[in-house]
C-alpha cells in the first residue's frame, strides 16, 4: 500500500506560513535552499508523512510561477510506492500520462516520477520509490 | 505531532478517478453517499492517511461549487490533532481565522474545525481530534 510521503504547498512566505503550522504543534526544520529549483523549503513532520512549504527564490522557477498563477496552496503530494519502476509500467499501459518520460533520480539518489495532473484530475502527484525520502530537490510543476 | 488524517480530492467521475490510486497499489472502498454535503466519496487507504475522493450529487454542494469554480483538485487537508480544544484556544488567540466559530460535532460523534483558507496560505484545512477519524460527513468549502 502506498504512503503519503509529503505535500508541497507553496506559500508567499515561508516564516509565516511555519507559524501556523507550529500552532498545529508541528516542528518546522531550519529553511534550505535548493538553487537548482529555485526554492527554499521548510519541513514539517507529520507522523509518517510531512508537509514542505515551498517559498521561491525566483519568480520564473516552478513554484514561482505557481504562486503568479495561482497564489498559493497545495503544489503537489507525494506518495511513496515499493515497486517503482513496476508501477510506472503499470502507469503507462494504461495511458496515464507522466511529466516525464524516464524515473527521474534526484540529487541524493531517490527515484522518482511526476504524474502529469490531467492524470489524476488537477492534482500534481509525485510518486518516490518506498523507504526512499525526497530531501526537497527534485520538484517540478 | 499532528499527522495527516486525510486528502479530499474533488473530483469528476468517482470510479475513472479511483482507477488511477488502483493502480498505484491502493484498494478503494465502496462509494458511500452522504446526502446532506451532496457528495458520493469513495476511501483510498495511504498508510495511516487515506484519500477521499468525493463526487457532488448536486452543483450548489460545496464540492459541486468546488467543482465549478477550479474544475476538480484538492478541496481540504485534514489533519489529527491530539487535544483539538487547546489547539483552536492557540490558534484564536493568534488570531488564525476558523470557518466557524466553535467545535462542530459530526454524524459520527467526531469533533471538528475548519481554518478558513486564507489561514493556510489558500490550503482548506480541516482539523480533526485525533484517535478519532472523519468518516466522510462533515466537508464543507
């Protein structure tokens, strides 16, 4: 059975945002920067899953264009899944459409795919390899 | 810590919508109607989340007005808090915007809030007692 490995919400600023959560009772991690995706990213654990919010360093990045567009909310949820690259073979034999053409690998080795979200009714689905972890340099719109 | 109790997803087609998380290895319920928020929603346990996908049976339901308004995506995150009453005392007296003003009470006897989506940076999120679990009757927009 898959997880929910995160959800990234991209938000206008990242301190506000952590507060509300903080509130919640969440700990939110020290803000990283990932310059090739042009984001700085917060982490919130939740249990088995967490929550990223996604603040953007450049107005032309993924997330950047997403707040221009949309002005904020959820970006993408992540599930982890244990047979990646059996579900992807699964994916496409039954016509559901990837972001990209190959499982993608991430700058700490973690595999993964985005799923275009016309496939799954207006929602950005990423999908990680099970037991694997994204570390918040692999996102895309 | 709070965990993820759920994802409500807005969709279109409830079974075209459930085939994409079947094939991701999740096993969906039967669709269950709940006629006073006019959705049918169907569970798709994720470890110890699940996603809800919900279906308006009526265009003037929030869903259906969700539906209407962003054409289907995620309609609210609801997240398990441990003490639900001191939560909502913190979050007043930082001034956090709820959807209502006290704790409401669902068919199941569960106790539930709504932070407005402006609280959340355009996120609906629901906060729900935790131990306990929504059992697809209290969404509203």
């Amino acid at each position: 059975m898959p997880r929910i490995d995160h959800l990234g919400i991209a938000v206008r600023d990242l301190r506000a945002a952590a507060r509300l959560y903080e509130l919640l009772g969440c700990r939110a991690t020290a803000a990283e920067e990932v310059p090739q995706e042009g984001v700085r990213a917060v982490m919130l654990p939740l249990g088995e899953s967490r929550i990223e919010l996604l603040e953007a360093t450049r107005p032309d990045s993924p997330v950047g264009r997403f707040l221009e567009r949309r002005g904020g909310g959820l970006h993408h949820v992540a599930l982890a899944v244990s047979d990646l690259a059996a579900v992807v073979v699964r994916l496409r034999a039954a016509g559901v459409r990837l972001v990209s053409d190959a499982i993608q690998v991430g700058a700490g080795g973690h595999r993964y795919v985005f799923l275009h979200p016309s496939a799954a009714g207006g929602v950005l689905i990423e999908l990680i390899e099970s037991g694997e972890s994204t570390k918040g340099n692999e996102r895309q719109s």
